[in-house]
C-alpha cells in the first residue's frame, strides 16, 4: 500500500485511539494522557498528508439552478482545510436565489429553522452512473447556525463530537456511488427521509436520489460533494472532481468561492 494512502487508512484509528487514551488517563490511567496527546499529534501530522496524485473525473452537476460554490478547491487544498474523510477536493454547494430569500448570516435569531432556507428540499441528483454502494437516512435536519455564538459552538465543541463519534455524524444523511472504474461520490447532508435509492440501486447520472437537507455537521442547509477512493469515508483518499460544462474561463471546471451555478449550464465544483 503507498505511504500516502496507509496515512489515510490509519487516520480515523488513530484519533479514536488517542481521544480514548486522554480520557483513560484523566479517569487514572498511568500515562494515559500524554500517550494520548502524542497519538493525537501522530493523527494532527497525517491529517496533513495528501493523498496520491490522481486525474480528474468529469461528472454532472448534481444540483440546478442559481447555486454558489463556496470552500472550492480553485481557492485552496485541502479545501476545507482537512484530508480526513476523503475532502481534499470536496465542494460545498448552497442555494443562493436573486430574491434574496435565503437568510443572511447574523442576520436573524442564532438557531433558524432548515425550512427557512431555500436549499432545503430542493432536488439532488447522482453527479455519476454507478452503483449506490451506501445509504444512511437516519439523522435528523437540526436547526441552522446562523449567528456568530452557534456557529463557534459548532467549530468548536459540536464538530469536533461529531468527529470522534464518526463518520455519519459528520457528514449525516448520505449517498455514495460507485462508478465502474472504483470512483465513489459522495453526496452528504441529505434530507431524512428523502433517499431515493438503497445500496445495491444502479443509479444514471442526473437521476434524483434525494433531497437537500441539513443533517450531520451542517451550518445551514447545503449540499456537500466529493470524490474518493473508497465507499469508507473515514480512510478514503479525496480525488479531484471536474463537471461537465467547464469553468466561467474555460479553464478546469473548478472557479473560485461564490461562483454561481448558472440554470441552464451548471459550471463549478
């Protein structure tokens, strides 16, 4: 196995290890907590590692209309900020209409309703032809962080549970195709109860698989998307992801943060 994609393997274990250990040694354990805290150092330095070069692949849009594209990987690698969970190159897609009618942050009360967002619900549709490989439904679509003090509870204490507790407390309700060729997409933050599909559907690009929600570690209702090695999120390796209708410029399909989606030829990711 390559070094870069062993970092990946062993990076999920390795923060569970560590957190386990800093807690056993504040219950008593001898030792426990500084072994924990170098574990968890050990998991900070291969957070950091990349994972292997690798082209990438050309995909649908899996939303439609007047979307913006924000932690684009135009703007940095990883582009937010982490490796974990195969998101070297993952994008975060929200609904941003002309009318205004998604609530401006700070704007309103700390907490808003998921329904008071013009993403919630909306349509969400499989980016590859493929096979669902996983589908969670589960968790709920809790309330929107929409001021400074809920938004540095959940960067600071929420995201971080979410973290330790795994995989589908972070990225919530989901989907994951798998394309022939062993590419998986990753469709994260769905709405509960809006799966279309169950593992083992065979799925066309373009076909609606569910809908929009703000489920798992969510500010407010978005769609995130990404591409990995492997239907194991938690020791995938992100793979650069282009959609078919390329970049404003022409260039590689992938324009800066706040790009917007345009209705009839979807352009970012």
């Amino acid at each position: 196995m390559r070094p870069r994609v062993l970092a990946a393997r062993v990076r999920p274990v390795l923060l569970l290890v560590g957190v386990l250990l800093v807690l056993a040694g504040v219950a008593g354990l001898p030792a426990g907590q500084l072994i924990g805290v170098a574990v968890l150092m050990v998991f900070v330095v291969l957070d950091r590692v990349a994972p292997p070069p690798a082209p990438a692949t050309v995909v649908e849009p899996p939303v439609r209309g007047p979307w913006r594209a924000l932690n684009s990987p135009a703007t940095r690698v990883p582009s937010h900020g982490t490796h974990g969970l195969g998101q070297t190159h993952a994008i975060d897609l929200l609904l941003d209409p002309t009318d205004g009618s998604r609530p401006r942050f700070g704007s309103g009360p700390q907490w808003r309703a998921a329904a008071e967002y013009p993403a919630f619900g909306r349509p969400v549709h499989a980016p590859l032809t493929g096979t669902v490989v996983r589908a969670h439904d589960r968790r709920r679509d809790h309330r929107a962080r929409s001021g400074w003090l809920s938004l540095a509870y959940l960067l600071l204490a929420e995201g971080f549970v979410r973290q330790v507790a795994g995989t589908r407390w972070m990225v919530g309700n989901h989907v994951v195709v798998e394309a022939p060729d062993g590419t998986c997409a990753v469709l994260a933050h769905l709405r509960r109860g809006s799966l279309r599909v169950r593992p083992g559907d065979r799925v066309t690009a373009g076909q609606q698989v569910a809908e929009c929600g703000n489920s798992g570690n969510s500010s407010e209702p978005h769609l995130h998307v990404q591409l990995t090695d492997s239907a194991r999120l938690a020791g995938s390796c992100g793979r650069p992801i282009t959609v078919r209708g390329g970049a404003p410029d022409g260039s590689d399909g992938l324009p800066g943060d706040d790009e917007l989606l345009g209705t009839d030829a979807p352009r970012v990711m």
